[in-house]
C-alpha cells in the first residue's frame, strides 16, 4: 500500500468522526431544548418557551410536536402571523395533525379567512368524525358564510348522530326554506312543534307566551315565539317583530340578531330591519354577512339608507369612487343628502366656492348614520 492511499483511508475515517461527532452533538442540542422547551411550557413562561421550540426546530426539522408547540406558544402570546407559519409547517409533515388543525382553524376564523378555518375543520372531522362540537362550529361557520347547503350537511349528520335539539331543528328549517327546499323545511318545522302531521293550536301557544312573560319565563316566552312563526307564516313578522322588542329590552343581542333576521325573511321589503342588520354585522367586522343582507336589500329597494351603506362598505374595501357614486344616489333622498354629501366631501374635499358654502351650510360634522 503506497502513502497516497493511507492518507486517503486515515482522511476517509477523519470524516467518518466528524460526522459522528456532528451527529452527537446535534441529539444533545434536540435533548437540551426539548428539555429547556418542555420546562417553560409546563411554567407557562410562554416566550422563553417559544424561543427553545425555534432552536428545537433548527435542529430537528421533522419534529411535528416541535412545530406543533412553537405555534401554540406564539399562539398564546398573540403572535398569530407566526403562529400560522409554525402550524402551517406541522401540517406539511402530517395534514391531519388534529391539534395543528384546531389552533389553526382559530387563527383563520380570528381573520376572517373564512375557507381556510373550514377547510381545518373539514380535516379534523376525517380523523374525528364523532366530535360533535367540531361539527357545529363547521355548521355555524358555512351557515354564516351563505353556504348554506354546506351547512344543512353538517347539521343533518349532528341530528342523525341523536342531537334532539330544537335549536338545529330551526336552523333547518330556515336554511331549507332559503334554498327553495320546501319539503324539506316543512319536515323539519313539523318535528319543532309535534310528532308528524301534529296541529299546533296557536291561539294556545299564544297564550302560553303570555303567561311565560307574566311570569318571567323569558326564554321559554322566545321559544314559544319562534314556534309560532315556524307554523303560523302569514303571521311570521309579527312573532318575529315582537320577540325583537323583548330582546330589545333585555339587552338580548343574540335573540334580537336571530329575530331581526327572521323578521327580513317574512317581508324582505322591510329595509329598516335590513339597515340594522348591516350595521350590526359592520359593528361586529362580519363584513361578508354585511355585504349578503346590503345585497338583499337593494335587490327590494334601491333605499338611500341602504345606499350609504353600501359606500361605507365599498369605501372600507378601497373602492372610493365605486362609492362616491353610491353616496350620489343616496342623495336623491332629502333625510340622507347631508349624510351622503358629508361622505363625499371627506374622499373629495370641496373646491369651488359653491361647494364651500354649501359645506358650510350642511356644517362639517361627520354624517354618521
């Protein structure tokens, strides 16, 4: 054996232990911050926490957990960009990691990134099919969202899965009536008042609803209510009109929401009603559901109310000349020129002397609605 070829083979095994070294040295580093990481989490010292799961990560990519914990504390110290990236990252090694899902579900539906929180969701309940309280919150969502047949799937499974609750029996109903599905929401109206083929007596119901009020069974009094327009349809508004006043006085947001909406569905040339339920849903940022009532307002009536509304949202959405023309035709009702006018003048400033006087006359207070 000549000299080259031992230098070559005393080389060969002077890698071989780096390497070998290398390798020890990174299962100490992925121990350690386990460790380090495992022993602020169980602390709650969130930050130190985060910063042990990102050397853990450098060191042990393939670390699902790793990833998984890294989100969950920028998750709990409100780092969601972050938070996404990390989940994001679990989901790669394994898509339907169901505690990746979750959190990352609760990130999107904190943004409003309505499709990708479902789609989450869709993924937990293929590995958990039985979890009934996943299922609702995907129900609710694509209800919210307008999708609606989405969401009678998800409901339907709930019940057949022995959910008895009147609450999905209602939403049924409703969501089956939007859809033009007849049948289908008188089956599920039948199963809110009685076995099949079952009369409700209302003048009786009616009663029972006084007596709940006098008695101060209110939610019992809201039940009966919604009843009652399931049934009795030529009378729906009214119900509705009235439990919106009771929830009204008791400060009852929830029902109140519910009723209004009930009520839009009985006379959907009610525009007042529809008004208050763009607002509401602009006040709580649910822009798309502000958008979907906006829509089926003026589809009934081009109401300058509605109008002004429907600039704010373009506005919102930076379109301001798509909303400057909304602004325009609102202000061919006197009760909302000064309003609309005012809007105009904050995206365009008036430049003529004409148009200062006339802001002057209007005053330069902003034409809140």
């Amino acid at each position: 054996m000549n000299l080259l070829s031992i230098i070559v083979i005393l080389a060969a095994f002077a890698a071989g232990d780096v390497a070998a070294q290398a390798e020890v040295a990174t299962a100490d580093s992925v121990r350690k911050y386990k460790f380090l990481a495992k022993t602020a989490r169980s602390k709650k010292e969130y930050a130190e926490a985060r910063d042990y799961y990102s050397q853990l990560v450098k060191y042990s990519p393939a670390d699902l957990q790793a990833h998984f914990f890294l989100g969950d504390m920028n998750y709990r110290l409100r780092q969601f960009d972050a938070a996404r990236a990390a989940f994001v990252a679990a989901l790669a090694l394994d898509s339907l990691h169901v505690n990746s899902n979750l959190r990352l579900y609760s990130v999107y539906a904190s943004s409003d990134v309505v499709d990708s929180a479902a789609f989450c969701l869709e993924r937990v309940l293929l590995v958990k099919p039985d979890s009934d309280e996943n299922r609702r919150k995907l129900a609710d969502l694509y209800r919210r969202e307008g999708r609606s047949e989405r969401a009678v799937t998800h409901y339907t499974q709930l019940i057949g899965r022995g959910a008895d609750d009147e609450e999905l029996f209602e939403m049924l109903a409703l969501l089956n009536q939007d859809l033009g599905q007849v049948e289908e929401a008188l089956k599920w109206r039948r199963k809110l008042v009685g076995s099949e083929g079952e009369e409700v007596d209302t003048k009786q119901l009616e009663s029972v609803v006084e007596l709940q009020l006098e008695t101060g069974d209110t939610a019992g009094a809201f039940k009966s209510l919604f009843k009652l327009a399931l049934v009795d349809t030529v009378n729906a508004y009214s119900y509705y009109s009235r439990i919106a006043a009771i929830a009204e006085e008791q400060n009852d947001e929830g029902t109140l929401l519910k009723a209004r909406e009930g009520m839009v569905r009985a006379d959907p040339k009610d525009i007042q009603t529809v008004a208050q339920l763009v607002e509401w849903n602009m006040r709580e940022d649910q822009f798309k559901a502000a958008r979907r009532w906006l829509d089926r307002g003026l589809q009934a009536s081009e109401d300058a109310h509605l109008l002004v509304l429907k600039g704010d949202l373009l506005l919102r959405d930076g379109a301001e000349e798509e909303a400057v023309a909304a602004y325009e035709k609102a202000k061919a009702d006197p009760a909302w020129e000064r309003v609309a006018q005012q809007r105009i003048w904050k995206i365009h400033p008036p430049e003529t002397e004409e148009e200062k006087l006339k802001r002057e006359f209007f005053g330069d207070k902003d034409g809140q609605s």
